[in-house]
C-alpha cells in the first residue's frame, strides 16, 4: 500500500537533512571533528565535563549553529512557499519569487532598514509590501482573460521588477558610508551576522505557518484543479487560496528579513521533490521543506567555506537556479506543442 | 406500487444573466432519482450555463432551484459539494496526480479542512474506480491517460462524492464512437444501480434518444420543451431547435435523427 505514515523516502531525506547540518558544524575555517561537536551539542543537555577549547564551545554552538538553522529554516520556508505556489497557481514554473513577493518583502524591509527600525517592525513591513506584490501580480494576470502559464509569470516579473526599482530608490536615498553597503550586503542575501536572538524571531513566525501549510496540505490537491473543479468538489477556493497566500508571504516575508532576497530556491526544490515523492501534496510538501533545508545549509556552507571572502547567498542560488528555470521554461514550451 | 418520491433537483424560473445579455431566462425543470435528464441545444444556448448555476460556480442567478427539497442558496459550498457532483467537459491536467490521487479528491466535501483522506476513503474510490473498470489504473499518472480512460477518472471523482445529483457538460465532447457509448452506458447503468439524478448536456440529440428518460430542450436561453425524449425530440422540435433539416428514422423500435443536408 502507498498510503504509509511515513514514506522510506521522506525518511531518507530527513537523515540527510540531519547530516549536512552536522556537517556543515563540523566545516569552516576553523575545522572541528564530529565527535567534538557531538560532545558540544550533548553538553548543553546532559552533564559533560568540556575537554574541549571554550573557542569551540563558541564557534560551534554561537556562530555555527544558529546559522546552519537559519540557512535549514529560510531553505524550507522557501522550498515549501515554492511548492504551495504552484499548486495555488496550478503552474509549475511559479514560486513566491517570481510572482513577485520577494522583491516586495525586500522593499519593505529595505526601508525599515533605511529608517533604521526593529526587528519586528522590519517584519511587518516585508509581510506588507509582499502581499502589495502578490496581489498586483495575481490582478494583472487575471485580468486577462488568458490562463497560459507564461501570463501569470511575465506579470510576476513585472511586479518583481517594479519593487527592485523602488528598492533602488532606496538605495539612491541611503547615507552611502552606513545604510547603502548594510542594504546592499543583506539584499544579496547572507546569513553571516545571524544570532540565536534573531532566529528566535523568524522561527516565532515561520514554524507555525509551515506547520499550518503541513496540517492543510491535502486541500493543494484540489486547488491545483482549477477554481471551478475545486468549487465543484466541495471547496472554497476563493478563501482557501487567500489563507495559504497569507501563510506563504507571511513567512516569506520573515525569511527575507532575515536573510536577504535569495531567489530561484523556490522554483527549483519543489520540482525535484516532485520527481523523487510524486505530485500529491501529501508528501510534496514535506518533501520540499526537507529538500529546501538541505539545499539552503548546502549552498550556506559553500558560501562561508569556498572562498576567504563570504560569497553571497543570492549570488550562488542565482548560479545553481537560474540555467535550471531556464530548462523548465523550455519543457514547459515544448509540452504546449 | 408507485412511490412518489420528492425531485432530487427542482428547478424554478431560472434566469441568468452576463451583465447585460440574458443567457437564461425561466428555466423550469425537475429531475428524479434514477433519471437521466439529457439538456439538448445548439451551441450558445446555455446549456453549460446551466449547469455552472447549479454548480454555484456562477451565483448570480434568479429563481429558486431545490436539490432534496433544501434551497441550493442556502448551502455552503461544502454541503452542494456532497450534493451534487459534476463532470467538466474538458480538463487540463497540470500535475500528474495517479488515477487514486485523482479520484480521491472528490472526498473533499466529506473531509475536514485539516484532515485528510484515510482507509475508509481509499475504500470509496477504489469502488467507484471499480464500478467504472479503471482499478487497474490506479496508480498511473493520469496525464498519460486516453481521453475516454481520463473521462472516466473525473467520473469515478464524481462518484467518490457520493452525491445524489450528478451532472455532466457534454460528456462526450472529446470521445470517439467506442468511448462515448462506453461513457454513456456507464452513466445510464449508475443512474438506475446508484439512485442518482443525472442531468446531463448533449450535444447530438442521438445521445438522449438512446439513453436519457427525459430531454429538455433549450434554445436561447430558454426552455422549448421538455419530455421523454420520443415524444419531444420531433423533426419539428429539432428543426427549430437547429435550424436545419432533419429526418428522424426508425426501424419500429428505435429512432435516429439524422440531418437532410446534402441529400
């Protein structure tokens, strides 16, 4: 029977998960074997007399750690946003990137930054002016009476584009000796600075939405029919779709806060989680969370460790997505005939 | 002994409208359980347009319409979804969902919002998978299916609702000569096995000859006759339905409705 609890495959991808964020503890400029760091994890539960430099206590519980969650945390926010994206949508080449919500959360929290306000407020912001985007985009393309795949993402480009000018604007008005390279640097998304504290926060908002995605996950099966057949089967879509809109750009918009704008992570997780766990929301959504955090630490762990230099977040997830957007785009053509 | 059973669907002076343009006006209708009711038009007529109302995809409409004697306003949506299932005429698959996948979702309106389908509801659709001889599909991608197997799918869907109304929009717009009697004779078959109200649109006045109990027929918007289909679908009803001229011919027991074009 294929309907068990939990899938080998889903296992599978969780121990993976697991791995590299053991691994990526252990790597870095300041290389520390596995069996230290276990011990370092196992003291802060259980009584173990440290053997170990108070440097590596450091280096692995404050710097390393909270970075490695966030990178696992912002990688299975966007995986997962990608994939409820394109059953929402019923189109495979969308994600909360391409209709336009990160440029739109990275203008709010632009601004914020610019203004020079909290955490929170910066939150608020990035949720405000993501779901200004989305609902631009989601209107432009509706108001054509077209259902192709290719309308709903020119408009999300269009939208995109629109919020990076106004993230320019910002720019062009920031003091360019404090606020410009503190915009510039975290808009080419990074993790370096992450503290436990500031985790906390995005965690506050983000888990509870994945875990709200995990718990109505079944209801993308039907969405992704159309809003007719969903009507006719029952559902709301009109509602539905709104609350996981929400949902999606609420902790989209947190991740971008925190990290930065890091596009093509979304496009990309969920359509080769849909060739190792199949399309049914059931396991794709899961799926996409583990594979999103996996690839997220990944990449972060190329990003500290390939060069002296931290090489930006955005930069890397560009390389890796942007040629793989491109195939899709091109498959997408070819299926149309 | 006659039992006189209340209409599964009651519909009064339906009317709709697109802005401007009446697409519908003063349909009055009934269906009983068991019944095959076969809508028959010409293109624009409004056919599908009747059956988007009853769906509740279009709500704008006037009049009242009765499912089991409850105002069809009056329900949420899941509550028409356990009501009346329904067959599109086309469908474009985007993901490849497995046939059981598929046919799954039409537990939706049984479901809670947070809950999903489980044994009991695997049971459902693989029966109604059955009824229709496509379990052995089940787990095949239902991309990769013909469009008579995939007609079949989203009836099965249909089933699983376990509604008592279905309806279907020109169920066999897309299907060859084999398929569309295939589809046909399993509607008619369910209709009596199932106690199910099954309205149906045509597109070939042949189709309700052979396998409806009753035809409406519609023209403009509006309903120009209603009866078994022997005795409503008349060379003078169909000529002034299509504005062509047709023959119908009969062997003593059955009758076929041709058209005279080109003789």
């Amino acid at each position: 029977m294929r309907g068990r609890r939990f899938p080998p495959r889903l296992i599978a991808m969780a121990l993976g998960l697991l791995a590299v964020i053991l691994l990526s503890l252990c790597m870095g400029r300041y290389a520390i074997t596995p069996g230290t760091v276990f011990r370092v994890l196992a003291s802060r539960v259980a009584a173990i007399v440290p053997t170990w430099d108070p440097t590596v206590d450091t280096v692995v519980w404050q710097v390393r750690m909270p970075r490695a969650l966030s990178a696992a945390l912002v990688g299975a926010v966007l995986g997962c946003g990608g994939a409820v994206f394109q059953s929402l949508f019923h189109n495979p080449l969308v994600s909360p990137y391409v209709l336009g919500v990160s440029s739109g959360s990275g203008l709010g929290a632009a601004l914020a930054i610019l203004l020079g306000a909290g955490t929170a407020v910066t939150q608020v912001s990035a949720f405000a002016t993501g779901m200004v985007a989305v609902s631009l985009t989601w209107f432009i393309a509706r108001s054509r009476h077209d259902r192709s795949h290719v309308t709903l993402v020119l408009a999300g480009f269009v939208v995109g584009s629109f919020f990076s000018s106004l993230v320019s604007a910002v720019e062009y008005v920031a003091d360019p000796s404090t606020k410009l390279p503190q915009i510039i640097f975290w808009l080419m998304g990074s993790l370096a600075s992450v503290q436990w504290r500031e985790l906390r926060w995005v965690a506050c908002v983000s888990l509870p939405c994945l875990l709200t995605i995990l718990l109505l996950r079944w209801k993308l099966n039907v969405l992704s029919m159309g809003d007719d057949e969903a009507r006719a089967l029952g559902e709301n879509p009109v509602v539905m779709r709104l609350v996981f809109i929400i949902l999606t750009t609420m902790m989209t918009a947190v991740s971008v806060a925190l990290s930065g704008v890091i596009g093509w992570v979304g496009l990309v997780v969920p359509h080769v989680a849909r060739g190792i766990a199949g399309p049914d929301s059931r396991r794709l959504i899961p799926a996409s969370i583990l594979l999103g955090a996996a690839y997220m630490v990944i990449i972060d762990g190329i990003a500290r460790t390939a060069t002296t230099a931290e090489i930006p977040l955005g930069i890397l997830t560009g390389i890796v997505g942007a040629p793989a957007f491109a195939l899709l785009l091109q498959r997408a053509r070819s299926d149309r005939g | 002994m006659d039992d006189p059973r209340p209409s599964a669907v009651a519909i009064e002076n339906l009317g709709f409208s697109y802005g401007e343009a009446a697409v519908l006006h003063d349909l009055t209708l009934t269906a009983a359980p068991h019944e095959v009711l076969a809508i028959v038009g010409p293109n624009a007529a409004g056919k599908t347009t009747l059956l988007r109302c009853l769906e509740m995809v279009l709500s704008r409409w006037t009049g009242a319409v009765r499912i089991e004697g409850d105002d069809l306003r009056q329900l949420s949506a899941r509550d028409v979804g356990r009501k009346i299932a329904s067959v599109p005429q086309s469908h474009t698959p985007t993901f490849p969902y497995t046939v059981q996948d598929v046919v799954l979702m039409g537990r939706n309106p049984h479901l809670g919002t947070v809950s999903q389908p489980g044994a009991h509801d695997v049971q459902i659709a693989g029966e109604a998978m059955s009824a229709l001889g496509i379990r052995d599909l089940a787990q095949r991608p239902y991309t990769q299916l013909s469009g008579g197997q995939l007609q079949l799918v989203l009836l099965a869907r249909a089933l699983t609702q376990q509604a008592r109304v279905l309806l279907l929009d020109e169920p066999t717009a897309h299907l060859d000569f084999r398929n569309r009697h295939l589809v046909l004779a399993r509607v008619r078959e369910l209709a009596d096995r199932m106690d199910l109200a099954v309205i149906m649109t045509v597109h070939d006045p042949n189709d309700a000859l052979q396998y409806a109990d009753q035809a409406a027929l519609v023209a403009e918007g509006a309903l120009v006759a209603v009866g078994t289909p022997d005795t409503v679908l008349t060379v003078a009803n169909l000529e002034l339905l299509y504005g062509i001229p047709v023959d119908v011919l009969t062997d003593g027991k059955r009758r076929v409705i041709i058209a005279r074009q080109g003789t």
